[in-house]
DNA sequence: CTAGGGTTAG
C-alpha cells in the first residue's frame, strides 16, 4: 500500500468493503508516515480514507494533519482542504491544523484559525496552546502571544510545563527576555531541562553571556543542547576561545557532541583561524562517524577554508554529495578570499549553469573575486546581472567591492561616481576604500582631500590617519608623513592593538608588537636577528613610512623590527617542522614593510608563509604573495 | 490519538 509507485486502488477495493475496517487499520500507516513522512504515500493513505467514506473522521483527519506538519514541504492548500472536509472538528484535528499553520508562511494565522476554534465551541488543551505559541515565535506575534499567555492563565493550562516552556521560548524569540525570566521564576518546582535549555537560549539571544553561564552552572542536569547552547552563547557573543574551552569540558566529561556542537566549534575555529583544532573537530566527525550533512560540510569548508587550506577546501566541495546555495558560497568567497578570482568566478559560472538562484552573499564573493582578479569588465557585468537580472538591491558590500575594484584599476572617477550617485548616504567606509587606492597608484592630492575628510568625520579612528601618512610616505613627503603622526599623538586617537597568532600542537601563541614575554623569548629575538641578517643579504631596506611613532631613524628600525607578525615568524622557524608552512593569523592589515620582508623571508629560506590578515589572505611565495601587492 | 529547547555563509 504504501510502495513508491501508485497503487492500484481497484484491486484493494475489489476485496472488501471499506465499511468492514474500523478507523484503527489505518494507525500503523500514520505511525510509519510519523516516523518517515512522504507526502505520495499521505495521499494514498488519504485516498484510501476517502474510498471507505471516512473523509469527514475527525481523528483520521487529524492524523493526516499531523503527517502533513511534520512533513518537510508540505502543500498548505492541502491541510486546509482536509480540514474542511471534517464533519465535525474535535480540538485533536483542529491542534494539528494549528500546527500545519505554524509551518506555513504566515503562522500568525493559526491565531485567526484558534479565534475560529473557539466560535465553533471546540475547547482549546494544553497542546492547542503550545502549538498556538510555537507559532507566535516564528511569527514573532508579541501581541498575539501575550493575548493567548491570558488565555493559558484563564483556562487552566498555566503549570503545564510544556505550555510554559513554549511561553518561555515564545518571549526569547521576541528578545523580551526578561519575560521568559518572569515565567521561569513562577514556578521553580515546573521545570525540567527544557525549561533551562530554553532560558539559557534567551539570555544568549540577548548577548548576556554572564547570567547564561551563571545559570548553566546553576542546573540541576544538563544534555548536549545545554552544553550546545552554552558554547553558542560563547561563539556567538564573540568569545570564541571560551567557547572552545567549554567544548574541550563537554568532552571531558564524556557527553557526546552532535552535529550542531560541531558545527558552532568549527565556526569557532574558522574564526579565530586555528587549522589544528579544525582538524580535531575533523577527526571526531571521523571518529563518531557523524553524517556529513550539508550543514557540517560546509562548516568543515569553511573552516579549511578561513584557516588558510583553500586545497583542502576545495577537495572537501568536490566529494560532498549534497550541496545548498550557502556550500557554494562559502567556496566562492573563500576562493576570493584567497585572491583566487579566476577559480571563484569560474566556481560562480558552473553555479549558475546548475540552475541556483544566487543571493546577496553570493555577489559579495563574486565581485571580490573580479577585483583580485583585476576583472573590471566582468565585475561591472556581474553587478548589473545581479541588479538587473535577480533584482537583488546592492548592499554598502556590494559597493565596497565595486569601488575597490575601480579604485585598483585605476578608474578612479568612475569610482567616485560609484560612491556618489548610487549611495543614498555616502558611507566613510567607501571613501576609505578609496583612499586605499590611492596609496597604491600614489594618487597625492585625491588621497590627501579624502583622508583629511574622513580625519575630520572621524577625528578618533587610527586608521584614517595611517593611511594619509602611507600616502605622503609613498611619494616622500616626509613633513606632510610628521605631521600627520604627530597629530594623531596630539589626539591620542583609539589604537587598536595589534597582535598575530600561531598555533603549533594544539597550542595558541599570540604576539604584540614588541612582546617579550613570550617562554621562549630569547630564541624569538635571536632568531629573528638571523631572519634579519639574510634578509639584508638578500638586498632589503627597511621602509620607515610604516612605523607609527615620530622618532628617531633608529628607533624606527626597531619599532618595525618587532612588529607582532615578525615575532610570530621568527617563532615559526623555532616550532613548525622544516617544509611545512608558517600559517599565521592577524586582526589588523598587513603593514607595507612586513610585507615586503616576508615575501623575501619566502624566497631565502624557501619556506611558504600564509598570512590571514582582517579581510583577506597573502600566501608568500617564491619571493611573491598571492595579493599581488595590492591590499 | 498530538507537544517543547540548540546549527553554516559577507
């Protein structure tokens, strides 16, 4: 009966009459379709009930309901029309119509069905409430859901402890959390772990990750969802290396993650860039033999990805069976990223040749790729494409990454124009990019009015003057590049500090400029006059422009001597393995000096150095790095 | 006869 092809229903109902079943035949079908939902074999079983006159049971109908909102996709004009046939509706089918309106487009309409309900004299349960609610969180109807929280109260339901947890959950989703605190605090004695779970996700949802971790600490039994949602409410409140931290307690007490732990661990690990620990989250998928599912496929993508390994990413793209729109575009913007245009675009055009609708993210990647790859003609056609042909609005990303791919050109006036005309608010964000390339292509008088702009707009940010320093420097001007400097002292503007990490057996080393407090400090700094040493040999000369401090020629040396990055190179030659390469992970922009050095660092000690910087990746090379001296 | 909490991309 419930085979994959169509039955033919003549030769069932040639062998008895249907009045002969009692309604009960059918239940081992409902539970099977529970278990596994197919919306054919619904129809069958539908069919059938049809065939024996049954259509307008409540209770069969209600169980068809009750496939129909498990099931993935289902038709919604379907469940509506199987209620309408019900002769008389008992609140076990109209509950399950609730449910089928929660999963629809606009779930608030399951309250208009529920005043519906009541005209009709059916009397609303316990679960008509947590199916009602259910709904306002996905519809984040507040109003609605206050209104029915009265309806709990007056009726009776208010100690269910299900009704309560979907209270709980219904007021996080409409981020009054201190509501879903109310109701949790009512009744101490009705809870259960769902009822933490659910609180410990509100308070995360509100960045409170002081009071969830104070509360986890207070349960009295926690499961894998609260250990998932704690470490959540680290990752995604940025404390990623907490996060990590309490994973690495998960495991120590023996529970078993799941796929949602993993992947929030290896966006973790993506984030902070640490290969090592990808690899560990690898091995436990291994080990586990945890299904890779689309979701943890592309998190392991993008993982590999963010962690400097674009090979391994890519192989990972190949082999998976199953890919959705976000697996393409976290491949396409890792390709970018890694200033692989060609590869992106290329990925971008079997993409579209597959069929997929592209989405914003999908461009942000695509238009990246063009700029690295200098592809003016093909990012102008792809910006279009996207505004014209998807009728996508371009975001400030969007515009970003087309001014950086004017700017790079060359095209500084149609860049100019860009910001100009098509942003309804010209952003500071814009004109920084700019200014960028302006210090590439040595544009004086464009970059200074610009930079004195954004200095002005924004007398605090560090970087505006950096950048207008860089430009003087570029062509000489060495008053206007102290002048700058020492105005940006005068101000005390908001530095950032800077620091680079690299990890080697599990371990994070993470280095500011001028760090001596490094274990091994005395091995870095000697190391680090041998990489100098070479270094000269092989014809460098320190370029000033990047140091920050108006001081004496000396002291400079010293200052750019010990940028964060060189020590975390020089402690690469000390601890990863003669061959393998130095990966390296900063929050600030690779300044021009250390640049130039470790692309010669690369040539004369024949050692490949990938360098993950705020946006983008260099890979050093053979003398060369993979941004091609444009960042 | 039906129920609840956690998951990826710029």
């Amino acid at each position: 009966m419930f085979a994959n092809k169509p039955v033919p229903l003549l030769s069932f109902t040639t062998k008895a009459s249907y009045s002969q079943f009692s309604t009960a035949i059918f239940h081992p079908f409902f539970s099977s379709l529970r278990a596994n939902p197919s919306l054919f074999q619904t129809k069958q079983a539908h069919a059938h009930i049809i065939i024996s006159g049954l259509a307008g049971n409540a209770s069969l109908m209600g169980h068809l309901l009750t496939i129909l909102a498990l099931s993935p996709s289902t038709p919604f004009d379907y469940s509506q029309s199987i209620y309408q046939t019900i002769t008389n509706p008992n609140v076990f089918a109209s509950n399950n119509m609730i449910r089928c309106f929660a999963k629809s487009e606009s779930p608030l309409k399951s309250v208009l069905f529920y005043s519906s309900m009541l005209r009709n004299c059916v009397r609303p349960n316990n679960y008509s409430f947590t199916f009602l609610l259910q709904a306002c969180g996905k519809g984040i109807g507040f109003n609605e859901g206050v209104q029915l929280h009265g309806h709990v109260v007056k009726l009776g339901f208010g100690e269910d402890v299900y009704v309560r947890n979907a209270l709980i959950h219904l007021y996080s989703s409409c981020c009054k959390v201190e509501s879903s605190k109310k109701v949790f605090d009512e009744s101490p004695h009705n809870r259960d772990v769902i009822t933490w779970n659910a609180m410990l996700a509100g308070f995360a949802r509100d960045g409170r990750v002081d009071v969830v971790e104070s509360m986890f600490d207070e349960m009295p039994e926690r499961d894998v969802i609260s250990w998932n949602t704690m470490i959540m409410a680290y990752v995604h409140n940025g404390k990623l290396e907490e996060g990590l931290e309490c994973f690495r307690r998960m495991r120590g007490i023996g529970l078993i993650p799941n796929e949602a732990t993993l992947v929030t661990v290896l966006s973790a690990s993506a984030q902070l860039g640490l290969i090592e620990h990808g690899r560990l989250v690898q091995s436990i998928i291994d080990s586990l033999n945890i299904p890779l599912t689309v979701t943890l496929g592309t998190a392991l993508l993008d993982m590999y990805a963010k962690c400097g390994c674009i090979e391994q990413s890519r192989l990972l793209f190949d082999k998976m069976p199953q890919r959705d729109i976000s697996t393409w575009n976290v491949m396409i913007c890792g390709m970018a990223s890694h200033g692989r245009g060609k590869e992106a675009i290329a990925l971008f055009e079997r993409f579209l040749n597959e069929g997929i609708r592209p989405v914003n993210v999908t461009f942000i990647g695509v238009l990246n790729a063009c700029s690295r790859a200098g592809l003016v003609k093909e990012g102008k056609r792809y910006f279009k494409l996207m505004t014209d042909n998807y009728g996508i609005e371009p975001e400030m990303e969007h515009y970003g990454c087309m001014v950086d791919l004017l700017g790079r050109a060359g095209l500084v006036s149609e860049a100019i124009e860009m910001i100009e005309n098509k942003v309804v608010s010209p952003n500071p964000v814009l004109w920084a990019t700019l200014l960028c390339a302006c210090r590439i292509h040595g544009l004086i008088e464009l970059g200074e009015n610009i930079g004195n702009k954004l200095i002005e707009l924004d007398p605090s940010y560090d970087g505006h003057y950096v950048q207008l320093a860089n430009i003087y420097a570029k062509s000489r001007k060495w008053d206007e590049v102290i002048r700058v400097r020492r105005l940006m002292a005068e101000r005390n503007t908001n530095k950032i500090a800077g620091w680079s990490l690299i990890e080697t057996q599990g371990r994070v080393h993470q280095f500011v400029a001028g760090d001596r407090k490094h274990e091994r400090s005395l091995e870095i700094h000697k190391m680090l006059e041998v990489i100098e040493t070479r270094v000269a040999e092989a014809g460098y000369v320190p370029n000033l422009s990047s140091v920050l401090h108006d001081i004496g020629e000396e002291e400079k040396e010293n200052a750019i001597r010990v940028h964060s990055e060189r020590l975390a190179i020089a402690f690469g030659f000390l601890v990863i393995g003669a061959g393998d390469c130095i990966r390296i992970v900063k929050n600030l922009r690779v300044c021009t000096d250390c640049h130039e050095v470790s692309k010669i660092i690369s040539r004369v000690f024949e050692r490949e150095i990938i360098v993950r910087d705020g946006s983008r990746f260099h890979h050093f090379k053979e003398g060369k790095c993979s941004c091609l001296d444009y960042w």
